[in-house]
C-alpha cells in the first residue's frame, strides 16, 4: 500500500465530509457536527499514516493525536480538533432513555467547521496535496521521514 496514497485520499474524503458538514449546516440538520468529527478524525489518521501509525478502530481522537510525536508541527493543529471526539457517536443515536441530544449552537458547529478546515489547509500545504486528483498521491509523505519542524529559524518552515 502506498502511504502517499493513503494519506492524499485521507484527506480528500475528510474534505468531502467537510463539505458535506457545510451543507448540513446551511439546513440546520443535526448531523452536520458528525460530518465535521468525521472530517477531523480522518486528518488525524492522516498524520498517523505518515508516522507509521495506527490510530486503531475507536473514535478517541485524543489517544490518537497522543500518538503523533511532539516534533510533528502538524500535532498542536490536531490538538486543536481533538474534542470533536465527543460528536462521533452522542449524536448519532438516541439516549438509552429515548432522548434526543441537542445540536450545538450554530456558533460552535461554525467555529467547528473552521478548525477542520484550517487543519485540513495545513495537511494539504504540509503533504503538498492535489485536492482536485481523485486518487493521486501526496507529492510529500513518509517515504523522505515524517513531517517535522526544520532546524532553521522559522518555525513555520516544514520538511518531510
């Protein structure tokens, strides 16, 4: 299996879903927050491809960006969507006792979308992804090593 492959399409559906979160929103349909959590957990499992990591089966978004190592530039973005966790299944069924969650304020699902979107930007300038090439790989992943800080004064400054 190709990472550069995996990690590219990783973050074309997280894109999809992202989209589909938006449009969502737009009718106020309560699942759009699902589709936002789903965007972020697929980026999240994008880095841990490019590691070599697995982010196993669960939907614990914080044990999985614990996984990312600290020199990754990317892990402070992840962290910052980690908490959509907490969306991957509450919203989508009804309590044991029948009842229905309410969706976020339509303030929180937009500042939602906006993290995402923000962390997917950074993967796809990190990774150099073609969003438009439906299954191209990343021009950038594993195989040159992991995503890390350079040693140059800049710290936005990214090598693979």
């Amino acid at each position: 299996m190709s990472v550069e492959r995996l990690v590219a399409n990783l973050v074309r559906v997280a894109c999809e879903d992202l989209d589909g979160a938006r449009l969502l929103a737009r009718g106020n349909n309560r699942n759009a927050i699902y589709l936002c959590e789903q965007a972020a957990e697929k980026l999240i499992r994008a880095v841990l491809s490019s590691e070599a990591q697995h982010g196993g089966i669960r939907h614990q978004l914080d044990e999985m960006v614990d996984l990312v190592p600290d020199e990754n530039p990317l892990k402070p973005i992840l962290r910052d969507i980690e908490y959509l966790a907490a969306y991957a299944t509450t919203y989508r069924y009804p309590t044991a006792a029948g009842r229905i969650k309410a969706a976020p304020a339509p303030e929180d699902l937009e500042r939602a979308i906006e993290r995402v979107a923000s962390a997917l930007e950074a993967l796809v300038e990190a990774f150099d992804i073609d969003l438009a090439q439906r299954d191209a790989p990343a021009a950038k992943s594993s195989k040159g090593g992991p995503c890390r800080r350079s040693q140059s004064r800049s710290a936005s400054y990214w090598v693979l």
